[in-house]
C-alpha cells in the first residue's frame, strides 16, 4: 500500500511538473510569434513542447494508475466526500491536460490565436488544482 501511495505521489509531482512548464513555453512561444517570430526558434519551441507533452502525459496516466490501484486497495475512500472531491478536480485537471493538447496542436500548426497575455493566465490553472487537491487530501474537509 505505501509503495502504490509513494508512486501515486512521485507521477502527480512529475505530471505537475510538466502542467506547469508547458504552458510558460507557451508563454514564451506566443511573445516570439508576436514579436515577428523566427522559424528556428519557434521550431525549437514546437520540439521542446512536444517532448515536455509525452513526458507529463506519462506522469498523469501513470498518476492516474497508482491512484486507481491504492483506491482498490483501500475502497472505503469512494465512501468519504473528500475523495468524491478529490476525484472531480482530477478530472478537471485531465480537462485542462487535454486543454493543453490542443493548444500544443494550435502552435505545432501555426495557429496559435491566444497572446502572451493569455497565456500567463492560462498558466495558474494548475495552481488552483494543486492547492484544492492537496488540501482535500491533507485536511479531509468532508
């Protein structure tokens, strides 16, 4: 059970990591096209964004999985409201995963229509989630 809790926590750490980097290289990607944009860089951006997309993709299903096989382990959590929680703003956080996906897709074509701007907001969502699904877990509110 420890080792499937442990796991579950390395993957949300590397998942987050990567929830929280990819949009700021959007950030970045959004000034260079704005800016006039160079093809080099804006290629170096599309490579960096789409490796950082398959390495965080790896961490949310393997997140995903290790909460899934703790939960089997210990099914009386599906029984608490803090799970019940839990479990909705992980799926807003696969939400804004898929989010993530399309907008990549939007640059990778050149068809990005958000700013820089946009784009600095867009890069806080994660924090919302962090902060909602830490404290459910830690404090148990319901």
């Amino acid at each position: 059970m420890l080792w499937l809790k442990a796991l579950h926590i390395v993957f949300v750490i590397t998942w987050f990591a990567g929830l929280f980097y990819l949009p700021r290289l959007f950030v970045y990607h959004a000034a260079l096209n704005q800016a006039g944009g160079d093809v080099a860089g804006s290629g170096r951006f599309k490579i960096m964004e789409r490796r950082l997309f398959a390495m965080m993709t790896v961490g949310g299903v393997l997140a995903v999985l290790f909460g899934l096989a703790t939960l089997g382990k210990v099914p009386g959590f599906m029984q608490t409201g803090w799970m019940h929680a839990k479990l909705t703003l992980v799926a807003g956080l696969i939400g804004y995963h898929v989010w993530c996906h399309r907008l990549l897709l939007a640059f990778r074509q050149d068809r990005n229509r958000h700013s820089e701007r946009w784009y600095r907001g867009f890069n806080e969502v994660p924090t919302f989630f962090l902060f909602g699904i830490v404290i459910l877990v830690v404090v148990k509110p319901f």
